[in-house]
C-alpha cells in the first residue's frame, strides 16, 4: 500500500486519476482503517487527504456554511454559531460513534461510505446541503442526494473526491432535527433514521423536506412526506398524513435488528417526532 | 515495502519512527516505542481499549496510522502521571478499586482526563456518555464512575 499526503486537491486529484488498484481517500478513516484492518478492502493506493490547506475549517460562505472534508464530529459539536442554525445536522453528525471516533470522524467519510444508515446524510439531505466534487474534469455542485447510488456505493468516478459540504444560509424561521432508533442510548447503528427541515410562515410550514435513512438501499428524500405537513399547522391531521407517507415510502431490509414491518412502522413514528422538534425550533428562531 | 519516516511527538519527547504505511498508531506505539500501556482490544475503534490524545484530541490509536502522526502531539496513558507522581484520576481509581482486570484502564484513564480538561464538573450522565466508547467486560462501570466524580470533585477543590 502506497501512503501519499498531496498538498493540493489537484494534486489529490492527479494522483488519484493516475491511480492503478484500489484506491482510498483518508480523511477521518473511521470506516477506511476498519476495512483495511479487517481485509475487506486493502487499498493499494491511500490518499490522505489532511495536509491540503483548509480541509479542517468550517467558514461563513453565502450566508451558509463551507465544512472542509477532514472537519471532525467534534469540530461541528464544538461551533456554536453551526449548532444553533443546524442543529439538525449537528446533531446527527454527533450521534456516530463514541468520543474517540467523534474526534476523527467526517461528514464526506460518512456520505462515501455508503452506507444507508449513515445518520448524518439523511440529516444534510433534509438541510438542502451539497457537495462540491473535484476531479479531472474541475469541479462540480452535487446535491448530497445525488451521491449514494446504493450500499457501498457513490456516484463519483475515478480520481473524484469530495473537498467540502456546504450548507445554504438557514433563513428566517427554519428549524432541522434528526432522530434514530436504536436498541440502546449510545454506540449503535441506526435501524431507521429521519431528518426533518422545515420553514414557517407565521404558524404555517411553508416549506419541509423530509428523509429517511436505513429503510432503502440508500437514503431517501420522501416529497410526499414533505407535502403532508406543507401549508399544515403541524395539526395530528397533518402528522397521521406524514406518518402514512414516510411508512409508505420504505423498502427496508429484514434483519436481526429490525424487521420489514418493525422500521416501516418507526419510520413513521420517528418522521412525527422529529417534524415536531423541527416545527418547535423553527418557531424558537423568530 | 518502502517505510514512512515520521517526526512526532510522544509524551512531550520528540520521537522519529519508520513504519509501514499499514501500520496503526496503536502499533507504532506498543511495537516501535515500547509504550504498551496503550492496549489492543477491538482494533476497530469500538472499545476505547487503545484511546490516546492526538492535539489534544481524544481518539482511537487502532483507527490512525503510526504515518499520520507526523508532526502531531501524541498522549498516551505513560504521560498522565508527573515522574512518579500519580495524575489524581490515577490515585482514585487506585482507592475505588476502579478497575478488575485492568485492560481497559490505560484507555479510560486518557478518556476521563480528556473530558475533565475539557469539563471540569460533569454530571454523572455527561461522563457516561463520554466513556460510551470505552468498555469494560469485567462489568466495573460503577467505581469507575465513581471514581471519576470524585476526581473532578478534588481538582475543583483544589484549582
């Protein structure tokens, strides 16, 4: 395994284009040293990404937020100013792992690892976040809905990688939330995952996104779900409508921690709640 | 196989290391410096067995690689003590009986200083959820908690 530190996302890029074998960003590598470690994938080449100036800041952009690649889950708990217009998105981040792994752990390494109950994607998905990718061809804007393709799986072609996430400028009267079910309080995957955005005009949701994780293949943005509660006051009507949707919206596995019909049913319960903090929040920002 | 040079370092002594690229920090640590306070237990970042500071930054040994610590400041558990002084977690969890084993000691002893340096009055919840990663299989949670509430109870008495 070759071990290389580019100074420059061209050069990460170069390398990464020329590349024969399997190749690896490292960032966090709370899922790529696991792998490797458990030889399930066994990278010829890793490029690790830390070295390249900026990848560890979180800055002010359009009123929104840029997080570098290598910003850690710790790195967002810790920004008050990120906390308090995503908390949502903060929220779920802070949810994977223990401390230690929170002191590595990235939003980019949770989105290519692929996996469908990554607890952060369901919540940038919902904040209307995207990716800037960087590859041989320059640089383009993908929604992070755009990258899961399935698990394990992404988008991205040879030598492109993720350089930062970018959340818009939250605005008046929003409020985002992420909740997971797990059999315990701590250190689990989730067996489903639901992230809620929402904006109000005066006591009416004028506009929402609704997702779902660890029910699909990949991440899914539910729009029936969305147009449940929109122009709804966040009545029990509404709420029984939101339920039916997001249930409906699931194709989940059948697994030991949770059955087809078990996280079709959480699903629901969970879009309920969470819509509910989210409609509070949003109503705590005026 | 070509081997990385590396300048870090360790417990406040500069150190410089070759190591193959594959090569965690955790190994690079017991096998190259001869620190085996810090333990292997999962390798996979689940129980905090291996749990060391890097910048101040509590993390897994076992989920970094020994090249990644160029340049960095790394704390193991052989740096929490003054010379033959005790660091006061140390001391208490030494008069609690904190511990049966003891393979999950070193990693929670870097754990809770970390967490106390960072919140010196924790609630006994707070400090539960920041050892969430660190496990014990001899089931001692309690004199550990203890311990660590009684620690963080002494250093504010005494700042």
């Amino acid at each position: 395994m070759q071990y290389h530190t580019p100074g420059s996302f061209d050069d990460a890029v170069e390398l990464a284009a020329n590349a024969e074998g399997i190749t690896r960003f490292l960032a966090g590598g709370t899922d790529v040293l696991v792998q490797l470690r458990a030889d399930i994938v066994t990278p010829d080449i890793l490029i690790d990404v830390k070295k390249i100036a900026g990848v560890r800041d979180i800055t002010r952009e359009d009123g929104g937020w840029r997080i570098g690649v290598a910003v850690s889950g710790a790195e967002m708990s810790e920004h008050p100013l990120l906390q308090k217009e995503w908390p949502g998105v903060v929220e779920a981040m802070d949810l994977i792992g223990s401390t230690q792994v929170q002191g590595r752990a990235t939003l980019v390494g949770n989105l290519c690892n692929g996996s469908p109950a990554a607890d952060s994607v369901p919540a940038m998905i919902a904040a209307g976040a995207w990716v800037s990718v960087i590859g041989p061809d320059g640089t383009r804007k993908v929604p992070v809905e755009d990258i899961p393709t399935g698990p394990g799986q992404t988008s991205l072609a040879k030598g492109e990688l993720i350089n930062a996430v970018h959340l818009p400028e939250r605005g008046a009267n929003g409020g985002d939330a992420y909740l997971r079910f797990i059999p315990r309080t701590e250190m689990d995957i989730a067996v489903v995952g639901c992230a809620v955005n929402l904006r109000l005009d005066g006591d009416k949701i004028s506009e929402a996104r609704v997702v779902l994780g660890a029910v699909a293949p990949t991440v899914l943005l539910v729009e029936d779900a969305a147009a449940a509660i929109i122009g709804s006051t966040l009545d029990e009507a509404a709420l029984e409508i939101l339920a039916a949707a997001a249930s409906a919206a699931c194709n989940p596995i059948d697994d030991k921690r949770g059955t087809i019909k078990f996280r079709t049913h959480v699903a629901g319960v969970l879009a309920k709640r969470a819509a509910k903090i989210a409609y509070e929040r949003a109503g705590a920002s005026v | 196989m070509s081997m990385i040079h590396v300048t870090t370092n360790v417990n406040g002594d500069d150190v410089e290391f070759l190591c193959d690229p594959r090569e965690t920090l955790l190994d690079v640590l017991r096998d190259k410096l001869a620190l085996t306070g810090t333990k292997e237990g999962c390798g996979t970042g689940d129980c905090g067995a291996c749990s060391v500071t890097v910048d101040d930054r509590l993390v897994c040994s076992c989920l970094m690689l020994g090249a990644e610590a160029e340049g960095k400041s790394v704390t193991t558990v052989e740096g929490i003590a003054d010379g033959e002084n005790l660091h006061p977690l140390q001391e208490k969890f030494i008069e609690y009986a904190a511990l049966q084993c003891g393979i999950c000691t070193p990693g929670i002893l870097v754990a809770t200083k970390a967490l106390l340096e960072k919140n010196p009055d924790p609630t006994e919840t707070q400090v539960r959820y920041w050892l969430a990663g660190n496990l014990c299989r001899c089931t001692g949670y309690d004199k550990i908690i203890r311990a660590v509430m009684d620690t963080a109870a002494d250093m504010r008495k005494a700042s």
